[in-house]
C-alpha cells in the first residue's frame, strides 16, 4: 500500500496540469475509500442467517427475523447477540489484508480460546451492506454468518 502511495506522489510531482492533479487526486481518495468500506467497520449489524460446520460438513444452520440476532462492532470487540443474549464476544486486533480479505487475530472472552474472524464482502449481493463474518474457532470448526449493517 506504502509503494502505490509513494508512486502515486511521484506521478502526482511530475503532473504540470491542474486538472490532472485533481483527477489524480480523487482516483487516489476513491480507492482507498474502498480499501475501508471492505473493511468491517463500526456499529450494529443484523444476521441473517448462520451455518455451522464441522469437519466440513454442516452441523446447524438458522436463519433470523429482523433484529433478533445482531453483531455489534467497536474497535476492540466484536459481541454477537442473539435474543438479547451475548452468545459470543471476541477481543480483535487490528486486521490483516488477506487476499481481499480482512482477517482478524481473536479471543474469545468467554473461554478464553484462539480465533481468527474472516470479513469478507459478498458480491453476489450487492444490496447488502455487509457481507461474510467467518469465525474459525479451530481446525475443525467454522460459523459463517451472513450480516447487513442495520
């Protein structure tokens, strides 16, 4: 990210024409407004539906009403609630870039284990705000849930 920064400024320098130095510059401010909405990003978002699996294969699945099962985002936890009821809450660090991918180091603050929380957004629905919210809690055990900022 650093390098396309530092090219970009060198481009920037050598430019002559206004317009082009502005043109630039809003190429420059929509991109890395992009790199941040990938992100998963502060407040509230619904579930929509959840699967769990193990050993690759399906162990439940459960879809919701709107509102009964929510992610709630801060910088420094993530806090899945469902009916009211925290079911889940991760301490998270600051993400990686995987492959298009945010992926989060985790702890959950209930049992104290390791986890890694994959964001990823979803483009075969665009009327999502959200996206995939994939939490490895081992090996041999994920959830995907599907989520849309509410």
């Amino acid at each position: 990210m650093w390098r396309i920064f530092y090219q970009l400024k060198t481009y920037y320098k050598s430019l002559k024409q206004n317009n082009m130095k502005k043109l630039l510059l809003i190429a420059f401010l929509a991109m890395c407004s992009m790199y941040s909405f990938a992100q998963l990003t502060e407040g509230k978002y619904k579930i929509l539906s959840v699967k769990g699996f193990m050993n690759e294969k399906t162990v439940y699945e459960n879809t919701f009403a709107d509102s009964t099962a929510i992610v709630r985002v801060t910088p420094q936890l993530v806090n899945i609630v469902i009916s009211g009821y925290s079911a889940n809450t991760y301490a998270i660090e600051k993400p990686q870039l995987l492959e298009g991918n945010y992926l989060y180091k985790a702890k959950e603050i209930q049992s104290n284990s390791d986890a890694n929380l994959l964001f990823r957004r979803v483009d075969e629905y665009p009327q999502l705000d959200g996206g995939l919210l994939i939490i490895n809690r081992s090996e041999n055990y994920a959830d995907i849930f599907i989520i849309s900022k509410e």
